[in-house]
C-alpha cells in the first residue's frame, strides 16, 4: 500500500462550516470529484467529471478539515462519488477519526466492498444513501444515466442497503423527486418499502437551477412543496416512520401523520 502521508485524493471543494447536511450535527464537507453514474439531473454535475477540483494529500485535506474543528462536531464525506477513491477515503476515515470527529459519508451504493471495510473497521457514524427509483434493473439503469448496466448497479445498492440496515450507525436513505422522471407516488411506494428501515427517509426537491450534468432539465419546474407532502404519505402508508421532505423555500421539515 502506498504511504499513507502521501496519497491523494481529488477534491472539488470544501464547506467549512454546514449545518444542512447531517440532521442536527455542526459539520464539515468534503466534496470527492468523480462519479460513475450518469444521472441527466444530478443537483452537482461539475463533481461528475473526475477531473474536476484539485488533487490534494489527505495529510493536506486533514488539515484543511482541523481549521473548523473548534465549531464543528462532524464531517461528511460527498461528492461526486466518495467511494471511488476508495484508498484515499478510508485513510481520511481513519484519520479523521483519530482526531475526535464523527464521520459521515454521502453515497450513491454502486460500491458496497467499500462501505463494508468503514463499517468493519468503525471508521463512520453515518451513511446517507441515495436511491434513485425502484429497483428494478432496466429501470435503475435509465434513471442513472447507464442503460443496460442495471442489473450490476441494482445488486450493489441491494448490498449496500443490507449491509447498512443490519449497522447499528445511523442510515438515511434519500429520494430526489425530479418531475417527469422520478417524482411519482409509485417510485416512492418502492423505494420506501426498502427503506423503511433506515434511520429516516428524506424526500428532496428538484432543483432546475442547480449544477446540472444535463441543462436541458433546467426548464423543468420544481416539485411544490404540497407534491414532496403527498409522496412523504405515500411512503409512511409503507412503514417509514421518520419521513422528511427537503425543499428550498422551507429546508428540511419532518412530516408527521
């Protein structure tokens, strides 16, 4: 293995200080640039490109990190795809950890090896895990940009969602409700009956003026707030008991019954 005061990872950016990205923790985020999926309306399509940011020693991101640890309590790990880089992860993870923070990581699933290795070795407090649709493969396969590799990418989410279910670390599952592609109370339906043992369900807003990989999404108009309500029902009549719905005109808010 390559000396771990000397590898890299690539980084396309760094928040200080965030208080929307871990539920009720103080954190730091760090945004991995690359991402092997393909998702037409991705909220960070400039993290797509593995090329994209710069290419940093994970001593150089540590310490970039430890400048914000007076007001932070945790930090996330997101990108982009974080566990594609997966040597260079696991060292900050470690690292990290040695530090006294709480770790978080933002994934898409697709490389389950990797959350299995953090998990075995207690290197993070929290996954929050994108599905994208129901999981059926042809399906999964269009709606992230790669038809014909459902069948793979499906069976990677399956494994990350076990492995993650039977954690005792906190688990939230996401849903990005983009109109005319997912925002439909049938995806929601099956989705949540997988989910529904995560710590939460979080149902987030389509963004069209966000960092989109595909522009022409930008004349889609964002589900309204009574649109995300409605699939937050949906998804308790199946069992999720902590649902949220995430919009920009009200943040994150808790749906109760």
């Amino acid at each position: 293995m390559e000396d771990s005061s000397k590898l890299k990872v690539r980084i396309g950016g760094i928040i200080d200080i965030s208080t929307i990205d871990w539920l009720s923790r103080i954190c730091n985020v760090v945004f991995f640039s690359g991402c092997n999926f393909k998702c037409p309306y991705c909220q960070n399509g400039k993290l797509v490109d593995p090329n994209y940011g710069r290419s940093l020693e994970v001593d150089e991101v540590i310490r970039e990190v430890l400048r914000s640890k007076p007001l932070i309590e945790g930090v996330v790990l997101s990108g982009g795809e974080c566990t594609l880089q997966a040597e260079g992860l696991i060292s900050l993870c470690e690292k990290l950890r040695r530090s006294g923070l709480r770790i978080g990581i933002d994934t898409n699933g697709s490389i389950p090896h990797v959350i299995e290795e953090l998990l075995e070795r207690g290197f993070i407090d929290r996954v929050a895990i994108d599905v994208k649709a129901p999981l059926d493969p042809k399906l999964y396969g269009e709606v992230v940009g790669l038809p014909g590799q459902g069948d793979i990418i499906v069976r990677s989410v399956e494994r990350t969602l076990e492995l993650l279910l039977k954690s005792r670390i906190e688990v939230e599952a996401r849903f990005l409700a983009v109109p005319t592609i997912t925002c439909s109370t049938d995806f929601v339906r099956e989705v949540a009956r997988k989910v529904r043992e995560a710590t939460r369900f979080v149902i987030q807003q389509f963004r069209p003026e966000a960092d989109l990989l595909d522009p022409s999404l930008k004349r889609l108009k964002p589900p309204t707030r009574q649109e995300l309500l409605k699939l937050a029902f949906t998804a308790m009549e199946e069992g999720a008991s902590e649902v949220y719905i995430r919009t920009k005109e009200h943040g994150l808010e808790k749906v109760k019954r």
